[in-house]
C-alpha cells in the first residue's frame, strides 16, 4: 500500500477554486472521484491524522498512488464533471447506485407507416413516442396482452409484418382479434393509425372519454339486441379497468414527479425511486448500495441523482419535479445542472404535506423493505455467514472459527436504570431462546456507582456472566463425579442431593455452562478493558474478546493500541455490526420496560390507602404511566380493590405530578427527557 504523504501535492500548489480531482493507483487505474467547491480544503483533509478518516476513506488513500484535479468555474460545472468521469472510470471506492439494465419503455413507433407497440430498453428513437419507464419488462407486457383486445393494433416486428404482407395470411394475433391485421389489408392505414392514437391517448391518462364511449357502445348494442357486440364491449371495458388499476392514481394534480427515498445504516444505503407521470405511478425501481463515507442524507440523495440522471439527453426522461428526502446547498447546484439537461427548470425539494407527502411515505416504507429484505437474504444465506465467520477469526487470529458470539450492550437513562443485554449467535444466526438481560447493582467499587461509569457497569456484567459459567462447570464436573461413583457401584445419593444440571425456573438445561468463542462488547478501548479484566480475574483465559466502536465501525482487541480495520464490505464487519445492533435494541427494550414501571410507582409512592398489591393491580391493568393517565375515574375504581376514595387519591396524584415526560406519538412509549441519553456514550 502506498504512503499518502508520497504522493501529496506540496502545501500551497493546489487551487482554492472549485473543481474536481481523482485518485488514481500505481497502474494509472482511477480508485475515485470527487468534487469540491474549495480544492485545496477538501484535498488537505486526506492527508490529515490518519486515525481521523473514515476507514473507507482510509483505504482509498493508501490505495491511491498519485492525485490530480481539474479547476471549474461553478458548482454546476463540477457536478457535471464529476459524474461524467464516475460514468467513464466507474471508480472502486465511489458509492454505485446503478445495475445494468436499463429502464424498460412502452414505445409506439408512430413514424411508421403502420405504427408499431412494443416494450424495449436503450436509447429513444425520434418518431417513437415513449411511456414509462417501468419497473419490470413482464408488467407491461402484461398491460399490452390486456389492451391488444380493445386497440387491436400491430405488435409483430418489421420481417414478421413483411412475410404475412407477402404471404396474404395474417399472423396468430389476427385471428384472434389481437390485431387488425392491416398487412393484409383488413383496415385501411388511416384507420390503424386512429387506433394506435387511440392506444397512446389511453396510456397518457386519458382514459374516461373511451371508458364513456364503450358504455354507450355497449348500450346501444344490447338495445339493439346485438349481444355478441355487447358482450365485446363489456369485456373490452373490463380490459381497460383492468389496466387502469395497475395505474392508479396517485397525485390528482396529474403532475410528473419523480420520488426518492432512503433507509440507510451506517454500512448499506437502500434507494426507492417511484416514477409518477400524469399523476400515474409508471415505473419503480430500487438498488441497495454499499456506503463508502459517513455522508449523510442530503450527500447520498444528490449522489443518487447524479448518477441516475447525469447521462439524461431526452426531454421526457427528467420530470419537472424530485421529491426527496433531504436537501443541503448541494442540490440547489444539482437542480440547475438537470435544468439545463431537461431544457427547463427542474425543482428538488421536500415534501412537506398533502398527497406528495403521503407518497414520499410510502416511498420510504419501500426503501426500507427493501433493505430489510436484503439484510434477511444476506444473513439467511450459508455460504455468506460461513464467509463472515472465517474473516472473523482471520482478522481476530482466532485459533478456530467462532460458531459461538456473545455481544454485550449497557443502557442508562442520566446514569439511572442501568441494565445491560447479553445476546448470543450461533452459526452467524441469533439464538433468542438464550438472551439475557442484567440488571446493574453496582459492586461498590466505584464511588459514582455503575450508574455514572459505563465501564464499570460492562465490569460487573461481565464478572456476572462468567461466574456463572464457572459455577455450571463445577456443576456439571459433579455430576460426572456423581454418575462415575453410582456406575461403578458406590452407594445411591438422593434426588436432591445431586447437582441440578436443569434450570428450576424454566424447565431447560442451563446455558450459561456454554462457552462463547468470541465474546464482544459494544465500545472501544474502555470496555474491552473492563471486560478483559473481569475475565483475568475470573481466571478464564479459553474466551476471545473484542469490542465493536460504533462512530468509525472499529473492531478494539485487548492490550493493542490501534484498532482491527476491517473493509466496509467484509461480512465479517457486517456480521459483527449486526450482533451489535441486536444487543443495543435488546437492551433498550429492557430499559423502556423498566423505566415505564418505575416511573409508575415513584408517581404513586404516596397515594395514601395505595400500598403494594394496589400499585401491582394498577400497573398490571394499564401497563404504563401514559395509559394510567388517560383512564377515566371509573375505570380505576372498578379495579379490584379500589373504591371511589382510592381512585380519586391516584387521579389528584397524577394530576400533581410534575414530572417532565413526553410520548413518542409512532410507538406511544414514553420517551426520555431533553439531554438524556439511553445508550452508552462511551466509544
């Protein structure tokens, strides 16, 4: 790998102008590409402290051989520029939204002589009038099959429609009235035309005026008692219905719009695009692409259009309007450079209210799906966790691959409340039957208390856990002491005087006498610390440990200064990210359940003729303080041992209460205070 101070232009010889630099290796191959309002400070910042880059960031770096730049006059011309040479270097280490199909058109070739439907790929052709794009080529063809019947115009190819002119036979679609058949003469060329204008005014949008005139076809002919036309009608109209609820209206204003969102996580980013033309969702697509920065929202979205729209050249392909997620000074330049491709002006902006907002929702909940759905592949997948497991014990130098991984999380409300998570994967997949969840005491250690020092409380937690282990051991030598004496004859001991090697409370064997190979703890070098001294003091010394930094994704090993660097695409980091997220959301659930209930009763510590048992019956009816609050006066005296005297003494109690709080109006939980905190901050 190269040494980025090597290659570093001297101080003062790169432009503060705005332009576009890359970076390229020792075979001349560019790794990536950027762009800058201000070079000289964004190319500085790659050659600063190494420990401060993003670790992907840091890769490109020391990938990198040499650097050169290209001075612009404006924004505009810099985003133009940086994504023509992204199209024309395709860049490792710049974020790919794109795979490589194309969009799928519906076209109508209206410059022909008898105008052809087809649904095709690629560039545009003049005289084709187009419709879409379309998520799948499949659902539009099927949308042709249904229309066919109504506008039974040509579909077949140039050399299909030539041999059946020669022949003087038309094709299959002519016999069964899914053509015309004007290559033998059935209708004269003006009258395929008007049905192949007919065709496209109906997928514009304009559908009512033909859902009115078959109608009144159909009406006249049953009049006429000319059923079998009649009958065409009716199935003609269902046809066009049919068509017509695989494009429903979305936006009553018929506007053209396009609609962008995100779901993100610090190492993917899902992206959902929903194409609207007339108020009509046409096409939808999506990618899920690895993240190479910490970029945030607004960055990703301008990537994203850049890269979707930069190579546009057709003034029906960019819509008057992007709707997305979040903006930053960056896309007001973004607008103008799609302005100038369209040939006039674009807006991107954020939907605030009313339908397009509503949409904007549902975009997202698709991108979100859609990252899940990936996520679940990914993790479902055998041959990927073997992979992530093997990258584990390689960049770790385990001496066997971890089938078994312990993550271990502390969550705090302002230093109160603290409990900790213990969650467990075997074979990269969560076992939850064997989760685990600790409230912390303290040990007396600390003069703050665990509560005020995370590291100590990952101590305590730790020392619990494997304490444990050493006791099941002991249990479990004991009992093979036990069935060797009775084996070989020695006198029979009483049912209970033997070890119990099945936990009493839920009937399964204890599994706590099951060692990790990997145990990892959610932080950097503190925790690690405080985790690898509650194993040396235990005296286990068979059980790996590593922490997991959320802010730059850095894996900590015990007695190393620096960190393990593992690639942002390594499934072993995904695997670990994972773990570590389960035990953060697990923990957290815990702590909500916690902090609901003793919320509860410090309210109603001095309600009096309120005393224990009343307090259980109130929490176990409502469940939480928010509940409590709402209930009427009746239904807390028609509890189990209330009377009116008692209820009215809770109601002034809650009405007394002065407690800041507040309610997440999407979960109804009851949220934490302003500057509080219900995660470890120490990393």
């Amino acid at each position: 790998m190269a040494d980025p101070s090597s290659y570093r232009p001297p101080v003062g010889s790169i432009p503060t102008q705005p332009g576009v630099y890359r970076f390229s290796d020792r075979d001349g191959r560019v790794v990536y590409v950027g762009k800058a309002k201000n070079l000289r400070s964004r190319l500085n910042s790659y050659f600063a402290d190494p420990a401060s880059l993003h670790p992907r960031t840091h890769s490109m770096v020391h990938t990198a051989a040499s650097l050169d730049w290209t001075v612009v006059r404006t924004e505009v011309e810099a985003l133009a520029l940086e994504f023509s040479w992204i199209k024309e270097f395709d860049p490792r280490f710049n974020v790919k939204y794109r795979d490589d199909k194309s969009y799928p058109w519906l076209a109508i070739s209206l410059s022909e002589e008898y105008p052809r439907v087809y649904v095709g790929r690629g560039r545009k052709r003049k005289g084709t009038r187009y419709f879409g794009p379309y998520a799948h080529a499949w659902a539009i063809r099927e949308t042709v099959d249904a229309l066919l019947r109504v506008f039974p115009m040509r579909s077949c190819t140039k050399g299909v429609f030539n041999n059946a002119r020669a022949s003087g036979r038309s094709c299959l679609l002519g016999y069964i009235d899914k053509c015309s058949a004007p290559c033998v003469g059935r209708i004269s060329e003006q009258e395929h035309r008007e049905i192949a204008e007919d065709f496209a005014a109906f997928m514009a949008g304009q559908a009512n005026p033909m859902i009115r005139r078959l109608e009144r076809q159909m009406a006249e002919h049953a009049e006429a008692m000319e059923y079998e036309q009649a009958a065409r009608a009716r199935d003609d109209l269902a046809a066009l219905r049919r068509a017509m609820e695989a494009n429903a209206i979305v936006l009553g204003d018929g506007t053209d719009v396009d609609v962008v969102a995100l779901a993100e996580d610090p190492l993917e980013v899902a992206v959902q695009i929903f194409h609207v033309r007339g108020g009509r969702v046409r096409g939808q697509r999506g990618w899920v692409a690895d993240r190479t920065d910490d970029s945030d929202t607004a960055a990703l979205v301008v990537g994203f259009l850049g890269q979707l729209y930069g190579e546009a050249d057709e003034d029906d392909v960019l819509p008057r309007e992007i709707l997305v997620p979040a903006v930053n000074e960056d896309s007001s330049a973004m607008a103008d450079l799609l302005s100038q491709r369209r040939g006039s002006r674009v807006a991107i902006r954020v939907p605030r209210r009313g339908d397009k907002r509503t949409l904007m929702e549902t975009v997202a909940r698709n991108a979100t799906e859609t990252l899940a759905r990936h996520k679940t592949k990914r993790a479902g997948d055998l041959s990927t966790r073997n992979r992530a497991l093997e990258e584990i014990q390689l960049a770790l130098e385990l001496p066997e691959v971890p089938l078994r991984i312990e993550c271990y999380d502390i969550s705090n409300l302002q230093g109160t409340e603290v409990v900790a998570s213990m969650v467990v994967f075997e074979d990269g997949l969560p076992r939850k039957g064997e989760y685990r969840r600790f409230v912390i005491r303290g040990t007396g250690e600390d003069p703050d208390g665990p509560g005020q020092n995370d590291v100590a409380a990952m101590h305590e937690v730790i020392t619990r856990r494997f304490r444990r282990l050493l006791d099941d051991r002991r249990a479990h030598q004991e009992a093979a002491a036990v069935a060797a004496s009775d084996a070989s004859g020695a006198e029979a001991e009483q049912e209970g005087d033997r070890p119990q090697l099945i936990d009493p409370t839920t009937g399964a064997p204890r599994r706590f006498a099951y060692t990790p190979s990997l145990v990892v703890v959610d932080g950097g070098q503190p925790q690690v610390a405080a985790a690898q001294q509650a194993l040396t003091e235990l005296g286990i010394t068979d059980v790996a440990l590593c922490g997991l930094a959320k802010r730059l994704e850095e894996v900590w090993l015990p007695d190393l200064d620096d960190p393990v660097i593992l690639p942002r695409t390594s499934e072993g980091l995904y695997l670990l990210q994972r773990i570590r997220d389960e035990a953060h959301r697990f923990a957290i659930t815990h702590h909500r359940s916690r902090r609901s209930t003793s919320m509860l009763e410090s309210v109603l510590d001095d309600v009096p003729g309120l005393g224990e048992v009343r307090r259980k019956t109130l929490m176990r009816h409502f469940g939480s303080l928010r509940k409590l609050r709402a209930a009427r006066l009746e239904e807390i005296e028609a509890l189990p041992g209330f009377g009116r005297r008692t209820a009215e003494a809770v109601a002034a109690a809650l009405a007394q209460d002065e407690a800041p709080t507040a309610v997440d109006a999407r979960t109804g939980e009851v949220v934490m205070p302003t500057g509080t905190t219900g995660h470890n901050g120490a990393r």
